[in-house]
C-alpha cells in the first residue's frame, strides 16, 4: 500500500465521521456545516484521485466543484437569514 | 520515488490528517460557533497541503492545482463567515460556557436606532 | 487617493484576467494564447468598472513586495491555529473558552477588510461573524481579553500594517 493509498483513506474516513455531524444535528446550521466541510474534503479527494489514476481531467471536475459548493453554501446563508 | 514524490507524498499525507482532525472537530465541539471554527480552519489548511503536494508529486498539474487552492482559501472563509451570521441571525445561542457577548448588545442597539 | 483612469483600469484588468487563463490551460500553444488574449480583452471591457479601482497602480513593485512578504507571514499564522486547533480537539477536556467580541480596525477600504476579515477567520482561535463600519464582531475560542482596545490589539492589529500598503489606505 502506498502513501497515497492511505491518505485516500484517511480521507474517506475524515468523510463518514463528518456525515455523523449531518445526520445528528441538532439544527439546521450545524448540518449546513457539515455538508459545506464534506464539500471541502471531496475536493480535495478529487484532486488526490486525479494523481492516483493520472487523469488531469479530474482537476477540472474539482475546480468546478469548489465553485459550485460555495454558490450552494452561499445560497443556504441567504436562505437562513429570510434574505431569498 | 524522486526527491519530490517523497515531499508530495508528505505534504498529501499531512493534508489528509488534518482532513481528519477536522471532522473530529466536527463532532467533539459543544455549539456550532466552536465546530465552525475548528472544522473550517482545519479543512482550509488541509485542502492547500494536498493540492500544493498533488501539484509538487506531479509537476505537470501544479499550475491547476495552485488555482483550486487558492480558490478554496479565499471562498472557505467567505462561506464561513456567511454561515455563521445566519447562524446567529437565525438565534441559534452561544454555547453556556461563553463568557461575553459584545454582537448581541450591537444588535440591540442597531434595533433601538 | 481617487480613481485611476479608465485606460490603467482596464489593462490592469485584462493583465490579470490573461494571467488566470494561462494558469488554467496550462500550455503555450499559440492559438490558446490568441484565444485567450481576445477572450480577455472582450471580458475586461464588460467588467473593468467593477473589477478594480485603482488600475494599475495595484503592480506598484513596493505593493508587490509587501503582498510576497505577507504570504509567509499568513501561512505561518495557518499552521499555528492548526496546531492550536489539534491540541483544544484532542484534548480529553476540550479547553475552550469562547466568546464574541468587538475589535476596532483603522482601515477604510472595503477589499482590504475583507481580507483581513479573512485572514482573522483563518488565524490562531478568531473566526470573524460581522463587519459593521470600522467595527469587526469576533468568535473567539479562547477570550483572553474581553475589552475593544486589548482584543483589537491581539487579533487585528499584525496584519494591518501588510494590509494598509498592499489596498492603498493612505489615511
């Protein structure tokens, strides 16, 4: 198993205890949290992935990607705060 | 493995186990305050050591690599910083243990105006 | 310090739009490079008005040096709240601390508080909530100081002296 190999799963890992945030709550905020930090980490999975099976076309999935969550994230902010 | 695999190899590895802190943050924090800012500022950092350390293992990809990092190190803290207002516009209280509260006697003020 | 004018605004605009496309395609073949230079030209005129106020006085060499100065300063300032953040998580007590407080700042424009509004929520235990006027609302995990002038001192006041050169706050 490489170095790379086992930060794929760390990263996995960081990913399913950060669904226990999203499935537990208590409030709205703190799922919206762990979705955004889940985004994040997948992100950063994607890049990993196009090291791992050499495709250079995986960097621009996770570009658009990050861009995409943080429209989503920002809509959920206008939402919550009765500005949508 | 080449001298530079070996420092992306480290940086991807490192970036991984703060991923990881970062989702303990996540559940081991008392309110949403405190989880908001140990889960983004983890996941920030870990985010620019594995793309830096995908871009370093594999010089081809680093100029791509580079933006997607700094695109999440100037977004993460704008969604941050957006959530926690509605978070505290929302009234989702402070956790029992803080010990002041200088936004909330502004707001009453700004209401009072 | 006002407006620079519309033609610095502009080339400033498509200079820093150009260096985007080249870090995105990633290659010197001369038809991206055309491609990309009239893409650039066509989007500066759409948005230079919005885009920047100061034109090309941004690639003054003196803001250029502080702006390289300040990239170590700040990941320095990141991986210390990391190992600050790893010690309050995995300790079996969770020593926090937290609350909001209310710091001063003595910049003006509207960039450079969003950038040091940034760099707070990323540094040692901050997290910013508000920005109103010249006042920052802070989350702070660890309150040492509750009052404006101790906290404005401990939280703002090292980036501001980086920040007043690289956004032109003059004042």
């Amino acid at each position: 198993m490489t170095i790379i190999e086992v930060s794929l799963v760390l990263i996995a890992i960081a990913t399913v205890l950060s669904m226990y945030r999203v499935f537990r709550g208590p409030t709205t905020v703190d799922r919206i949290i762990a979705i955004d930090i889940m985004t994040t980490i997948t992100t950063g999975l994607m890049v990993l992935f196009a090291l791992y099976y050499k495709r250079a076309i995986f960097l621009d999935v996770a570009l658009v990607y990050a861009v995409l969550a943080f429209l989503g994230v920002i809509a959920f902010a206008r939402y919550l705060e009765g500005g949508l | 493995m080449t001298i530079n695999e070996a420092i992306g190899a480290f940086l991807i590895f490192t970036g991984s186990l703060f991923y990881v802190l970062s989702s303990l943050g996540l559940i081991r924090m008392p309110d949403v305050y405190n989880r908001m800012q140990t889960a983004t500022k983890s996941a920030t950092l870990a985010s620019l050591g594995v793309m830096i350390g995908v871009g370093i293992y594999s010089p081809c990809c680093f100029p791509k690599a580079l933006v997607i990092a700094l695109f999440l190190l100037l977004t993460n803290p704008i969604s941050a910083h957006a959530l926690i207002r509605a978070a505290y516009r929302s009234g989702i209280p402070l956790w029992e243990g803080s010990i002041v509260d200088k936004y909330k006697e502004a707001l009453k003020e700004e209401g009072e105006q | 310090m006002g407006e620079a004018s519309k033609v610095s605004r502009y080339l400033y605009t498509v200079i820093i739009l150009f260096v985007i496309w080249l870090f995105l395609t990633n290659s010197l073949d001369p038809q991206e490079l055309t491609m990309g230079f009239v893409l650039s030209l066509i989007i500066a005129a759409l948005t230079y008005q919005v885009f920047t106020k100061y034109g090309l006085s941004n690639l003054h060499p003196k803001r250029i040096l502080y702006t390289v100065a300040y990239i170590p300063y700040f990941l320095w300032a990141m991986i210390m709240a990391n190992l600050d953040v790893a010690y309050r998580v995995l300790h079996p007590k969770r020593p926090i601390n937290p609350g909001i407080v209310e710091i001063k700042t003595n910049l003006t424009n509207d960039i450079a508080k969003l950038v040091l509004a940034n760099s707070i929520t990323l540094t040692p235990g901050t997290m910013s909530v508000d920005v109103k006027g010249d006042r920052l609302y802070i989350h702070w995990i660890d309150v040492k100081d509750p009052s404006l002038e101790g906290a404005s001192k401990h939280i703002g006041k090292p980036f501001e002296k980086f920040l007043r050169v690289i956004f032109h706050d003059d004042n």
